[in-house]
C-alpha cells in the first residue's frame, strides 16, 4: 500500500475521530470494508479508480461541513480545509501515478 493512503487515513482520522479502516474503505475509497486491509497485506497499491473515489468523497465532505457551518452557524472551516487539502494531495497523487 502506498505511503500516500495510510497518511491519508491518518488525516481522515484525526478529522473524523474514531474512524475505523474498515468505515474508510467504504465511505471514501467507495470499495468494501476489507479493502484497506486487503491493500496493506498484499502491499498493493491502490488504483487510480480509488483516487477518484477518494477525491470525490473528500471533495464532498468539504462541502458537508460548509452546509452545516452555513445551516447552524457553527465554524467549521478547519474542517474543510483539512478536507479540500486532501482532495489537492489527491489529485496530485493521481497525476504522479498517471503519468
């Protein structure tokens, strides 16, 4: 598994406290809760597929938190911030294994 997703994961986790690999695979990479596990004991690397996946879930987390900052009037912005640098690392993840 690429260094790139298990910080990612970690990222993911300290924004959404008590996530659980198993919840990650699902939620954010769109695969089944084994994914993850599947990727670090075979030491795969993900697909460009799942970078997909993982930049639209992220992308649209960002855009939850903004909704609910806006709806109740609470900051979330460190939130989304954290998300969308997430969504730009990515992205850039995608064009390094693309090309």
């Amino acid at each position: 598994m690429s260094e790139f997703l298990n910080e990612v994961f970690e990222r993911v986790s300290k924004i959404n406290e008590g996530i659980s690999k198993y919840e990650f695979s699902k939620e954010y990479m769109n695969k089944s809760e084994s994914y993850y596990a599947y990727l670090t004991s075979t030491n795969s690397n993900e697909s460009a597929n799942v970078l997909k996946n993982l930049y639209a879930n992220v992308v649209k987390k960002a855009q939850l938190c903004e909704e609910i900052a806006r709806k109740y009037k609470v900051r979330n912005e460190a939130k989304r911030n954290e998300y969308l640098s997430i969504a730009e690392a990515t992205v850039n993840e995608f064009k390094r294994i693309a090309f």
